[in-house]
C-alpha cells in the first residue's frame, strides 16, 4: 500500500497519468448497463457501467458524453485515447491535472 501526497494511505490502485494537454487513465466499459455509473475498480481501471450498446461507437460516445460531465468539461476535451473498439480503453481529458481528476471522480 502507498501513500498519498497527504499522507493518508490509498487504498486505490487507480493510476491518472498527467501529461503536457490534460490527464489519463484506464477505463473498463460494460454495455447494456442499467444504468450510466461507476461500479467500481477493475485491477488498475475505473468499471464503467454504461446503458447503451456497443454498436457503432454508441458506447464510446457515451463514455465521453459521461465524463465530460462528471469532470465539469467540456465534450471536446475528452477522447478515447486507445481502446476504441475494445472494452478497455484510456481516456484522455484536455485542459486538467491529474489532481483535479482524482478529487471529481472521487479517487
């Protein structure tokens, strides 16, 4: 177990990289959800419930459309940096701290 800037200990194992445009980190998506959330963790990754389909990029809009809310940004700042057709994918977010990610998602 490591420990976080404040001292405290984290019990997560999320990782959100920083970078020179924004921040990242992993994502594991499940469709046909009851409804849009997150679960949980899976090994490094946010779960990620979503109701739609994965049919022609339906899920993955959706996964956008849901974390520009939850962060307060706008729609263009978030992207699927990889995994577009798989269900584990990074996600980017422009304009943001690593820090700043942590505290909305609650992490």
């Amino acid at each position: 177990m490591g420990f976080a800037e404040d001292g405290k200990p984290e019990s997560n194992m999320i990782k959100v990289d920083e970078g020179k445009a924004g921040a990242s980190f992993a994502v594991r998506v499940h469709p046909r959800a009851k409804k849009n959330a997150i679960t949980g963790e899976v090994g490094d990754a946010l779960k990620l419930s979503l109701t739609t389909p994965p049919i022609e990029g339906r899920a993955n809009e959706a996964c956008i459309e849901f974390f520009a809310k939850l962060l307060k940004v706008p729609r263009s700042s978030v992207t699927i940096a990889s995994g577009q057709t798989s269900r584990n994918k990074v996600i980017c977010v422009a304009g943001v701290t690593a820090r700043y990610v942590r505290d909305r998602l609650g992490l």
